[in-house]
C-alpha cells in the first residue's frame, strides 16, 4: 500500500510546481488568488496523504488549520479585489 501513497505523494508534488508556476507567471491579482487557491488545495490533499501514509492525527490538525487560514485569507483577497474595482 505504501507504493500507490508515494505515487500519490509525487503526483501532487507535479502538481503543486505546476500551481506555483501558476502563480508566479500570473500578471493579475485575481490570477494569483486562483493560482494560490490552487496551490493550497494541492498542499492540503498532500497532508492527507502525509496523514495515511504516516497514520498520525497531527496532519488532520494542520489540513484544518491549513484549510480555514486559506479560507479566510481568500475571503480577505476578494474583499480587497472588490474594493479595489478589478
């Protein structure tokens, strides 16, 4: 079973250099909110990875955490794009 989580874990490693690549060739700000929401789902699905392939309780903690400072800070983003009229 180990073997198909360290596929997994790789693929989302792919993915998470595609998404910051996203981000950092991103030229408008509504572009690297996207791109960095992108970018946290990867981290988050990489922790629940982390969590069965270790089978530790600690990474469910930092998905949650992970997953409601990204919340918030994407909230606060769009807040600030709406303001700003872009």
């Amino acid at each position: 079973m180990h073997t198909v989580e360290l596929i997994a874990l790789a693929m989302i490693g792919l993915a998470a250099l595609i998404s910051s690549a996203w981000v950092l060739r991103a030229r408008s700000l509504v572009d690297r909110a996207v791109g960095l929401d992108a970018t946290v789902a990867v981290l988050v699905n990489g922790l629940a990875v982390s969590a069965a392939l270790l089978n530790d309780d600690v990474f469910l903690e930092l998905i949650l955490l992970t997953v409601v400072l990204s919340f918030l800070g994407t909230v606060a983003v769009s807040r600030y794009i709406q303001r700003r009229g872009e």
